[in-house]
C-alpha cells in the first residue's frame, strides 16, 4: 500500500472520530487522537493527565507545546512509519506549523485532509446524544458551545492554509455511517492512496 498521511477535521459531534478509525483500518495505518490521548491520560491519573484534566473539562485547548510534544513522541512510533491518520490535531495555526516542522524534519508531507462537514444544528444534537449515552464531562451544554466556537475561530482558518496546498476534500457527514466512510474512501482513491492504484 501506498503510505497515507491523513488528517480527518471538523467540528466537534461530526463524527471524525469514528470515521477516523474506520479509514485508518481500511488503509493499515494508526489513527491518532489527541483527544482520545489525553482522555485516557486523564483516566490513568499520569502527570500528563493532571496536567490536561482541568483545561479539557472546560473545553478549552490544551497547550500547542505540551500538544504538539505528545504528537511528536506518538508518531515517532513505529506503526506510524508508514502512515498515520490524524484525529484533533492540528487544531490552530501554530500547531500546524508544528507539524509541517515536525514532517519536514523526515522528508515526509500530507498526503490529504478530509474535512467532514456537517451543519451546525446537526453537530450540537448528536453531541447532545453523545453526552447523555457516555457521560462526557467535556459534552454538557455550556462547554460544547465553548467548543464549538473555539472551532470555528481557531481550527476551521487550518483548513484555508491546506486548502492552498490543493490537499482538502470536503466530504458531506451527514448520512449513514458506511455512506460517510464511502465518501471518503472514493476521495481517498481519487488521490490513489486508497484502492487498486495504492496496493
Ligand atoms: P476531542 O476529542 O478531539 O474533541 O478533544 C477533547 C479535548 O482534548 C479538547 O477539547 C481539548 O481540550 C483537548 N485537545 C485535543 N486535541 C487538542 C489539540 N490538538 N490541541 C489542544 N487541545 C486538544
């Protein structure tokens, strides 16, 4: 297979997560979540999560340096030397600059960015959801509106910066859960990172 190096991006409750895993599954490569990372540091009781707890319960942004550290330290795995899909991160302008440092730094570049999009109304209901189903501490109502809108000013300007490097695919998140992964596998074919021209 081709090596794929992936970020899946979009507001909180569209679902990147679990598209996230399903994609990386299909293409052999680790999905990385900073927030799936820090929620289990948190969980654990490590430094790391003493450190993050207070800052991800009120939904605000860990640090780029502490952030980007962990990032680093993962995708300097083994498993992520052939590819990795990204889930939450970068998530502002700096921290795409870290990146771009950090990859450069192994001759390596994205490969593509897949922007899920799904309207506002539709993301706070299935948060909503989410809060009720798992318990959340980060998804009661006044921090998902913290979230939200940390998303639209911080995160959502990455996307003109990639989008200037002719590497977004905007996919449509609203559907079935195998409708949505199909959208995007075909992107990714497109690309020839996934299928026949990848293998
Ligand atoms: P998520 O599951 O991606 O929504 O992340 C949950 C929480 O983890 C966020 O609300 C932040 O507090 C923290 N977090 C995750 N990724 C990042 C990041 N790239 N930069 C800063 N904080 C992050």
């Amino acid at each position: 297979m081709t090596d794929a190096r992936l970020l899946i991006v979009g507001p909180q409750g569209s679902g990147k997560g679990t598209q996230g895993v399903r994609i990386a599954r299909e293409l052999g490569i680790p999905a990385v979540s900073t927030g799936d990372v820090f929620r289990a540091a948190v969980a654990d009781g490590s430094e790391l999560g003493q450190q993050v707890q207070s800052v991800i319960e009120a939904g605000d942004l860990v640090s780029d340096e502490l952030t980007s550290a962990v990032v680093r330290d993962r995708l300097s795995q083994s498993d992520a030397e052939g590819g990795f899909l990204l889930d939450g991160y970068p998530r502002n302008i700096s921290q795409v600059a870290h990146l771009d440092e950090f990859l450069e730094g192994r001759g390596e570049t994205l490969d593509a960015v897949i922007e899920l999009s799904v309207p506002r109304d539709e993301s706070i209901s299935r948060l909503s959801l989410r809060a009720r189903e798992q318990g959340r501490t980060d998804d009661t109502e006044e921090v998902i509106a913290n979230r939200l809108a940390i998303y639209e000013r911080e995160t959502a300007p990455i996307l003109g910066v990639y989008h200037t490097r002719g590497i977004v695919d905007e996919i449509d998140g609203v559907g079935s859960l195998d409708e949505i992964t199909d959208r995007i596998l075909a992107a990714l074919e497109a690309r020839g990172l996934f299928g026949p021209a990848a293998a």
